[in-house]
C-alpha cells in the first residue's frame, strides 16, 4: 500500500516498499519492548523458557559470532550487527505475507550498504590516526597502488547493495509472473519455490550481508 | 513482402535479444560454485568432525561468487522491464 499526500496542489507519493520498512520496523519495536518487560520479571536462578529462550538464544550466538569473527575489542558491535541481522530477515520474509519485501527496492539496500560504508570509514579514520594517516593507509603497500585502493573500498557497498537487491527482488519477480501466468493453478507449483525464494534465499541473504560486514568492520578496526 | 519494422518495435526486438544474451554470463558462477561444493564434499569426507564449519565456509564463498550471475541478471531486467533504450529514439 502507498501514502499519498496532497499538499497544497502538490502531491508526495510514499511508494509502497518504503511504508513496509516502517512496518518492519514496528513490529521489531514491538518485540523489542516485550523482550525488555519479560526480562524485567524474570528470575535469574531459572533457566528461560518460551519467549525469553529464543531472545537469549539470539544474542547469545550474535555474541559468539562476534567475539570468534571479529575478535574481543569489536563486542561493542554486537547491537549493531543484530539490528541489522534482525532487520534483514524480517523484511525478506515478508514476502510470504503478502507485504512487498522492502529490501526488492534498490534505495533500501542502498542505505543498508551506506550504512555499512560510512561505519568503516570512521573506524578507519579513528583507528589510522586521523584524516591524515587515513589519506596515507591508501598507499600503503606501494604508492601506485591507490587507485586500486579506492576502487576496492567503493566497490564494497556497491557489491553488497546489489547482490541483497538482485536475490530478493528476482524472487519476488519470477513470483509474480508464474502467479499472474498460471492464474488458478498456482498452489500446485508455487509453495515450493516460496520455500526455496524467500526462506532459504531471504535467510541467506541476511546471513551473508551481515558476516560480509563483520569481516570489513574487523580489517577496519 | 516483408513490411518496414517501425523503430520501436526494433529497438524493443533488439533490447529483449540483448537480455537473452546477457544471461549467458551466468554459466561462469555456477561451473565455479559446483567446484568448490565438490572441494567441501571431499574436505567433509577427510574430516567429518569440521563438517559445520566447512559449509559455513562453502556457502559464504558461493554466495560472494554469485554476485557477477547477479549483475547480469539486473542488466537483463533493466532492459526488459524499464525498457531504458526507448527514450532515446
């Protein structure tokens, strides 16, 4: 579903990817809140159960994977990567819902990657000492090497945005088209490709972006 | 007798030509990808313990070497379904 707005006589059209990234966002807010209200009242001696055994179950493995890819001075990075790891595998199995996966919309994915970017950017500048050891580090092994050097750090979010955009949005394309072309006799061949297009692939996907990411925070740091 | 194509229906014609021919780049990734699952199975089968691991690794190289098949598959539907090239006549 797509806003739109009639300002004076101008009019704003949200399309309709953009409005499901903030519904993802609302229903990741709303297991947010009742995973803090549930560990508020729990009992520390007891071993979880139910809801909070899969919220412990998540943070405990984003840690592990954290700690083992990324060392022990990166810990500060683990709400970061399960945002994003909790945010991307919402959003591509929205699909199965009948909500337009945000993520087959190139600007999504394109911030996502941005995001990415600029994080290592800065880690980068802190971590080389300043702009000018920064400017230095992309001369590092041999001073003609760094036109080679840039175009490998811009080449990064461009690969990234592009491989999460092409996965999803080829899915929910070949999706549709065999839902328009075979009309009445679509759930005799649909359910197995939803299987393979938006959980095996949605899942992947995420997966693959995220450890992508622990791998160039953890060159950059 | 064979009519004049009007330039349109050309440059349609040739633009869904062009996307066949695109998707020809993805037979690279995917010769690639069966040799290194072919590499996993047998490092699997010297060392059945580490098998997590191995596919871990396996699935993360495949899914960094199918970017290139992707790339292709993005020009192939540009050029069919936005069509870029008709604004130009």
């Amino acid at each position: 579903m797509e806003i739109q707005l009639f300002i004076d006589e101008n009019q704003i059209i949200i399309p309709n990817t953009i409005v499901n990234t903030v519904i993802a966002g609302i229903i990741l807010s709303i297991l947010a809140i009742t995973a803090v209200h549930k560990a508020k009242k729990a009992d520390i001696d007891e071993p979880p159960s139910g809801f909070m055994n899969l919220i412990e179950i998540m943070v405990e493995s984003i840690n592990n994977m954290v700690v083992s890819n990324m060392g022990e001075r990166n810990i500060k990075f683990a709400p970061f990567i399960l945002t994003l790891i909790s945010f991307l595998v919402v959003s591509n199995l929205s699909g199965l819902f009948t909500i337009v996966s945000p993520t087959s919309d190139y600007s999504v994915t394109l911030t996502l990657a941005l995001i990415v970017f600029f994080t290592i950017q800065y880690n980068k500048i802190k971590s080389q000492g300043g702009m000018l050891g920064y400017m230095k580090g992309f001369a590092k092994p041999y001073a003609v090497m760094t036109p080679i050097n840039i175009i490998s750090e811009i080449a990064n979010p461009v690969s990234m945005s592009f491989r999460l955009f092409g996965n999803i949005m080829s899915g929910t394309l070949i999706m549709g088209m065999l839902y328009s072309a075979l009309g009445y006799f679509a759930p005799l061949i649909t359910p197995v490709l939803h299987l393979y297009f938006d959980i095996f692939s949605g899942v992947l996907q995420a997966f693959i972006f995220t450890m992508l990411t622990m791998v160039f925070i953890n060159n950059a740091t | 007798m064979l009519q004049g194509i009007s330039s349109e229906g050309f440059v349609l014609g040739c633009s869904a030509l062009g996307a066949g021919i695109a998707m020809v780049a993805s037979i690279g990734p995917g010769f690639g990808q069966g040799i290194a699952a072919g590499k996993a199975a047998e490092a699997v089968g010297r060392q059945p313990e580490a098998q997590s691991e191995i596919t871990r690794t396996m699935i993360l190289g495949q899914a960094v070497a199918e970017t290139s098949s992707i790339y292709s598959l993005i020009i192939a539907i540009i050029l069919l379904f936005v069509q870029p090239l008709l604004s130009g006549l």
